[in-house]
C-alpha cells in the first residue's frame, strides 16, 4: 500500500519508513546502528531479530502528523498479526548519521 510520506522531513527516517513500506529488510537494516536500542511498548526488545519477522508483515497506512524534527512519527499501523492500531515511532540519530534507537509505542 502506498501512503503519502511527504510529511517525512529527516532523509534518515524517511528512508528507514520506505524500507519498512516495502518490507525491504536489506534497505531497513542499513539505516540502523550496529547497537541499536529498540524498545517496545515499553519493553526492550533485539532489533535485528523482532524486524527479520516484522518486515513484510508491518507498515503504516496513514501518517497523521510528525514531530521532533522528523524524529516521531504518528499514525495508523496495520500488523498481519496484531490488526490496525494508532502508534508513534520515535527515532533517535546519532553522531555518525545512523538511527541509534527506536521505540515503538501503541497508543490509545
């Protein structure tokens, strides 16, 4: 499904959302940081093997609004396994330009 990503201003994020769009993990995992914290719904969670099964599987469907310079991103999330909910993505970069942390929260 293609969504309007126009409202994504970081390059780094909006690459990272494309890749996650397309289910291309080759692509995903080149915007991440060898060491990536990843959190969610609170709970940390490893990175590289929670999106070898989410990829292909998750996307946005609609992006609501962005904020924090492109670094959080709202809208509705659609999971083959979980179904459609509101969620926030936030990103944090680091010095070298790679995406060091990202938490995903569910949100009500």
């Amino acid at each position: 499904m293609n969504i309007d990503l126009s409202k994504l201003k970081n390059s780094k994020v909006k690459g990272a959302i494309e890749a996650l769009q397309k289910g291309d993990a080759k692509a995903w995992f080149t915007f991440f940081a060898q060491e990536v914290i990843f959190y969610d719904d609170g709970n940390q969670m490893q990175f590289n093997n929670f999106f070898r099964k989410a990829l292909g599987k998750e996307r946005f469907i609609k992006i609501d609004k962005v904020e924090n310079n492109g670094l959080a991103i709202y809208g509705d999330f659609h999971s083959d396994q979980w179904g459609v909910f509101k969620t926030i993505f936030k990103f944090q970069i680091n010095k070298e330009g790679k995406i060091s942390r990202l938490e995903i929260e569910q949100l009500s």
